[in-house]
C-alpha cells in the first residue's frame, strides 16, 4: 500500500518557525489527490489543521500554513509556541480511492 | 453543534466479536461519509475505511479489507464499525470522522473507542 513519509521528529525553539514535509507519490499526493494536516494532542483525538493543501479551518491560527507542490506536501509553524507541541499528521488519497495517513512527526518546543 | 459521539471502552478476548458505534448529530448523517481510523499504542494514524450513509457505499484500505465490516443505520444516524473474530493485533484506539465528500479530509471527530484484546 501506498505510504506517505514524515520526518519522525522537529523541533524548534519558541518563535522560530518549523516545517514538516510529507512526501508521496504519483499515485496519491501527484496523482492530484488534496493533502490535509491534522494536529493531535496528547490523549487528544486528532484535530483538522490543514485542508486542502492550503486552508485552515474557522479558529485555527493564521501561524499554521500548507503547500503542494508535485508529490510532496509542507506544513509550517510559524512563531511556534510551547502549545504546538504535539504529533502532526498529513492525509491524502490514492488512485483507488483509499485514504492514506502520513507516518507521523512530533513537534518539540524547546 | 456537530457531534460525533462513540461507544464506551470495550475489553474483549481473541475469538470474539464486536461491533462499535459513532452516533452523529447537529447535522445530515446521510450527506456525509463517515470513516474509521485506527491508531495501535504509542503508533500512527492509519486509515481503516469510509461509509456514506445516503447509500451505504463503503471503501476499505487493502489492509483492512476482509478484516472488518464497517455499516451504517441512517434511521439511528449511527455507523459501525465490527470485527467477527478478534485477534491481540487489534487492540487500539479507533476513531470515527466525518468528511464531507469524501477526499476533503476529515473536519469532525469522535472521542475515540479503546477497544483491548487479551486473553
């Protein structure tokens, strides 16, 4: 099965600003499929971040943004604060029509 | 209000089966698929499959197909998601989210379902 592919781990310290790639293929990210970012908190469900490459849902900070571009995807932190850390995940589909999660990056504040 | 409410916690042992729910309100349960995501102790997010209630289409991820039924009851607004015969492998958090066309990503989600498999 397809796979999209996080770096497993960021971090940075507050106010600086952060990115997180999620690196597909031309079966899913390239095949046209949007990319959607979620932010879980610990013991938290997931939370919608990112949709549709690059729009944010009512309420979340103008600090979280998202690209495409081929078959990769980008989310980025700006003006990180000790808030944002958590587990962040990128979302697409593939050319069947099934879902794929990204493997996943923990965002660290130091 | 948009709300995505899940059955309680569930300990079971291998060979049984489940069945767990997500009831949706505040909104057409028939106008919006809902999916099924899993996540296994300290690992990722994978995706398990989708229903759209309307009409009952169903999508799995290949690792999932045969694994797990997932249903719906539009007359209850609720979905299920049922395994026939648990195995250990299956302990985990299972979540249930709403997408609002299917590849627009999932806005809503519900508190999640711990279900622990173990003899």
């Amino acid at each position: 099965q397809s796979v999209l592919t996080q770096p497993p781990s960021v971090s940075g310290a507050p106010g600086q600003r952060v990115t997180i790639s999620c690196t597909g293929s031309s079966s899913n990210i390239g095949a046209g499929y949007d990319v959607h970012w979620y932010q879980q908190l610990p013991g938290t469900a997931p939370k919608l971040l990112i949709y549709g490459n690059s729009n944010r849902p009512s309420g979340v900070p103008d600090r979280f943004s998202g690209s495409k571009s081929g078959t990769s995807a980008s989310l980025a932190i700006t003006g990180l604060q000790a808030e944002d850390e958590a587990d962040y995940y990128c979302q697409s589909y593939d050319s069947s029509l099934s879902g794929l999660f990204g493997t996943g990056t923990k965002v660290t504040v130091l | 209000e948009v709300q995505l409410v899940q059955s309680g916690a569930e300990v079971k042992k291998p060979g049984e089966s489940l069945k767990i729910s997500c009831k949706g309100s505040g909104y057409s349960f028939t106008s919006y698929w809902i999916g099924w995501v899993r996540q296994m102790p300290g690992k990722g997010l994978e995706w398990m499959g989708i229903i759209y209630p309307g009409d009952s289409d169903t999508r799995y991820s290949p690792s999932f197909q045969g694994q797990v039924t997932i249903s719906a009851d539009k007359s209850i607004s609720t979905a299920y998601l049922q395994w026939s015969s648990l195995k250990a492998s299956d302990t985990a958090m299972y979540y249930c989210a709403r997408d609002p066309k299917l590849t627009t990503g999932f806005d809503y989600w519900g508190q999640g379902t711990l279900v622990t498999v173990s003899s």
